[in-house]
C-alpha cells in the first residue's frame, strides 16, 4: 500500500514538473502563457461520466439478469432468473403473476409494440395491454429453453433453443427449421 502512495506521488510529481517547465518556456506570465496552458491541459479535466444506480426492488435477493432490451416507448425490460421486470426510468414493475416459469430467458419486441417473452421450461407468452397471454401453437413447443426470440421484416415469429434448434411462426404454424413447409 505505501508503495501505492509513493507511485502516485512521484506521478504527481512528475506532472507538475512537466506543467511547470513548460510554463517556464512559455516566458513570464501573462495572459497569452496562462490561456495557452489553460488549453493545454484542459483536456486532462474534461467531463466526467455520471452514472447512476437504480436498484431493483428487492436490493436483496440475488437476481441474474439474463436478457435486456429497450421498447418503442422507451421502457426498460429485464428478463431475469426471478420473473420479468419493467423500467419506467424511475419505478420497477414486476410480472410474476401468470408467469409459465420464473427464469424468463429471452425478450423481443414486435412491430405491433407487444413484449414477447421466452422461458427456462421452453413455453412463450407476450403482454398485450397489460395482459400475459400464452403463446400456444397447435404443433406445441419445445420442451428446451428458449434462448431468443425475434421477428424478421415480414412480422414472422423466430425463436432458437437450447438444443433444440431453431423454429419460426408462419401461417399460423410452428415450423422447425430443416423442415420444408407448404402451404
């Protein structure tokens, strides 16, 4: 630790012999010499970054933070081992109710504004005004966990698993990808 110190203070040190020779260059003061160091070393006191802290909830319950994504709204949504959480810049809200499983794993958002959600045990649900809804298509899903879920341009639902592979949503079908489908 003192060999910390001395670092630092040699470093210091150091610094100002180099703002001090080259002041001694510069010639006597005056107001030419003070405005060239003022721009010289002003740089080293540019802004600093703010960064603030905004604890969930329960600043005591361990939570992992598995997926995060920004709405068209700008809400911030956090998929987390312990159920979904929405971020309105100052207040959090918890979805746990109607909740599949608690580990959500996977967030998207589609072009209508509804949050898809995937989950630990494989099911998917979407909030739609404020409602969960179950995706639940004829076909079933994959007992895997859902690792991603995105829309492509067309508005068709794709979502990867944990060793599962890969499925998309189109014409009101599940369809695995290495499967031919016709319509």
């Amino acid at each position: 630790m003192r060999e910390q110190k001395m670092n630092l203070g040699a470093s210091l040190r150091d610094s100002l012999w180099v703002v001090f020779s080259i002041a001694k260059k510069l010639g006597p003061p005056g107001k030419i010499r003070n405005v060239i160091l003022i721009f010289l070393f002003s740089p080293a006191f540019g802004q600093v970054p703010v960064f603030h802290s905004f604890p969930l909830p329960n600043k005591y319950e361990t939570l992992e933070i598995n997926k995060a994504l920004q709405d068209k709204t700008g809400f911030i949504w956090l998929a987390t081992n312990k159920g979904l959480f929405k971020f309105d810049g100052i207040n959090y809200r918890r979805f746990d109710d109607n909740l599949p499983d608690e580990n959500v794993t996977a967030l998207a958002q589609d072009s209508t504004g509804n949050i898809w959600f995937g989950f630990g045990n494989g099911k998917i649900c979407f909030i739609e005004k404020n409602v969960i809804k179950p995706f639940a298509p004829e076909e079933g899903l994959s007992p895997a966990q859902v690792s991603d879920i995105l829309f492509d341009k067309d508005g068709a639902l794709w979502f990867s698993t944990y060793g599962d592979g890969i499925y998309y949503y189109i014409n009101n079908r599940l369809v695995p990808i290495g499967y031919y489908y016709r319509n």
